[in-house]
C-alpha cells in the first residue's frame, strides 16, 4: 500500500528589529508553520506572538498561528554580526532539516533580508545563497497602501541569491568559464559566439555548453 506524502514544511527566517509588521506578509503568504527569528529584543518577539493571537490571526494557516523560534543575535551592529547570523543560520538548518528528515517532511524556506539591522540583513542574504533558499523582502505597508487589503502582496521575491551560489560554484570549478565571462564583460558591445570562439581560439561547438551554464544562472544573457 502506498503511503501519503506529507505535505512540506514552510519555515521563515527573518531578522527582527523593533518594527514587527514585516511578519504578516509572508504569513499571509506563505502560511509557515515556523518562523526563526534572529533578534537581540525579546520584546519584539513578545509583540510577534501577540499579533499571532489577535491582529494576524486571519493571515494564519489551518494550523493556526506558526511556532516562533528566537535565534538570539547580541548587539547586532557590530563587526562581527555578520559571521554571528551565518554561524547561526548554518547551525538552524543543520537542527531543523535533521528533525524534518526524520518526521518525513520536506521543508521549503524562506529568507527574509527585511528586518534589524542592515548587516543582520547582509548575513541573511550570504546564508541564503550559501544554502540556495529562496531571499524576499517585505515593502513597507504604510508607503503602499493599496497592497495592504491582501498584505501578501507586499512580498517581493528576488531570485539573484539562489542564482549567486551555483554562480559562483560554476567559476570555481571551470577557469573557461572564467575566461569567456572576462571577454564578455570587457567587450564594449554584444559578442556574437563566432567572435568569442575566435578570440580564444576555441570552436564555436565547444562555447555554446559554456554560455547555457552560465546563462542558467544567470550570469549572461542572449
């Protein structure tokens, strides 16, 4: 017989300063059962937890209100907050996507850069690259108030981090990769692949692999 697939897991992971509606948004969209929260304010966790229970109730899954996990950041201004959120960020998933396994649950993440302070935000886009998981950023409610009525809306997806780390795995693995970048981008105007080819002295069968690669992340375009 046949055993049902669970449904996945959709986790956030936010920074969290002394503002707090960047929480409903993705709630809206997303319905996540968890939300890590990297913060050095306890209170804001406090006022997360109570807009769970009353304002953002409705914005809410089936499940009811997510479990809030606080992923304590001390003094979040300082040189080292940036490796501090990695540091933690790594130990996070490696906790979470063992417990997941084991209960036989998929997880699908999301990474907020909206939120703290501007270096937790850098911390949290280079983790979500490291890993691959998807980066979004929450526009501000009260400067676009006709996205307010479906608060879901004001979720902005930006691809180009998942797109960095296989990116930048791609030059590490191939020096011809990096050779053809360097030709295209000192090239003052569009290069056809019969001009690339001929300028490294390679066949026009062996460039065109090396442009769909790296053209899937992004990093070139037709």
């Amino acid at each position: 017989m046949a055993t049902t697939k669970l449904p996945p897991v959709h986790i956030l992971v936010t920074p969290l300063g002394s503002t707090v509606d960047i929480i409903q948004a993705p709630l809206d969209k997303w319905n996540p059962e968890i939300i890590f929260a990297f913060t050095s304010m306890r209170e804001s966790i406090e006022r997360v937890q109570e807009n769970l229970r009353y304002a953002w109730n409705s914005n809410c899954g089936p499940n009811g209100p997510p479990e809030i996990k606080e992923v304590k950041i001390e003094k979040p201004w300082q040189s080292n907050t940036i490796e501090d959120v990695m540091t933690a960020f790594d130990e996070m998933v490696e906790s979470t996507t063992s417990h997941c396994k084991k209960i036989g649950r998929e997880i699908e993440w999301h990474v907020s850069i909206t939120g703290g302070t501007n270096l937790m935000a850098i911390g949290m886009a280079l983790s979500a690259s490291t890993h691959l998981f998807p980066v979004y950023y929450t526009l501000p409610g009260d400067k676009h108030p006709e996205l307010r009525s479906k608060p879901s809306q004001l979720v902005i997806d930006i691809p180009l981090f998942e797109q960095l780390g296989p990116a930048v795995r791609l030059f590490q693995k191939s020096p011809k990769k990096v050779e053809l970048f360097e030709l295209i981008h000192g090239a003052e105007e569009p290069l056809t692949v019969e001009r690339m080819a001929k300028k490294l002295d390679k066949t026009k069968q062996s460039i065109y692999p090396q442009l769909d690669q790296m053209g899937n992340c992004g990093i070139v375009v037709k």
